[in-house]
C-alpha cells in the first residue's frame, strides 16, 4: 500500500512540474511573439492572449487530473463489485463513464475559451 502511494505522489510531482514548466511558457511566449511581429493578437493584448491560453491549459489539466482520480476510485470499486456480483457489469461500466466525462467538459470549457480568444 505504501509503495502504491509513493508511486501516485511521484507521479502527481512530475505532473506539476510540467504544468508549471507548461504555465511559464504559455505565459512568457506570447509577449515575446508581439514584440517580435506586431500584428494584434485577434485584437487583444498580448497580456489578454496568455490569460486566455493559461486558462484553457488549466482547465484542461485540472479536468483531466481530477477524471483520472475518478475512475482510479470508481474503477477500483466497480472492479470488486465485479466479482461479487457480474450481472452489474452495464451499471458499473455507466459509473466508469460518467467519472471519464469529467475530462471532456474540461476539453469543452478549453475549447469555448479559445473560441473566444480567436
């Protein structure tokens, strides 16, 4: 058990590093793009335009984290009500479902802010 949960701390550092490797270079590139050609971003600032992309990458991440933390858990679970009873297996496969969904209306949200930036 404690080595299941070494390995998920680890895995959940590496993940921040790169969200926030990812977070500087969203941040720091489109600045560095309008000084270098000066064309408007879309009729927005360059400060506007790294707001719009940070947040699309947050809420993204964040989705995506939290989807997988659900069915890790709702997975687990279905799994062992699995082998106790199978003819659960079409309500256990609906639970898996709706915890992956969570991912996708991240990916919407990122896509309606884009949307907007553009």
């Amino acid at each position: 058990m404690k080595s299941s949960f070494r390995f998920m701390a680890a895995l959940v550092a590496v993940a921040l590093a790169l969200a926030a490797a990812a977070t500087v270079l969203l941040v720091a590139a489109p600045p560095a793009q309008a000084q270098a050609a000066p064309v408007a971003l879309a009729g927005l600032s360059a400060e506007a335009w790294s707001y719009g992309l940070l947040a699309a990458a947050i809420s993204t991440a964040l989705a995506a984290l939290g989807a997988g933390f659900a069915v890790g858990k709702v997975g687990t679970a279905a799994i062992g009500a699995l082998a106790e009873k199978p003819e659960l297996f079409g309500r256990l496969l609906i639970f898996v479902g709706l915890a992956e969904g969570i991912a996708i209306y991240g990916l919407i949200v990122s896509i309606l802010i884009l949307n907007r930036l553009a």
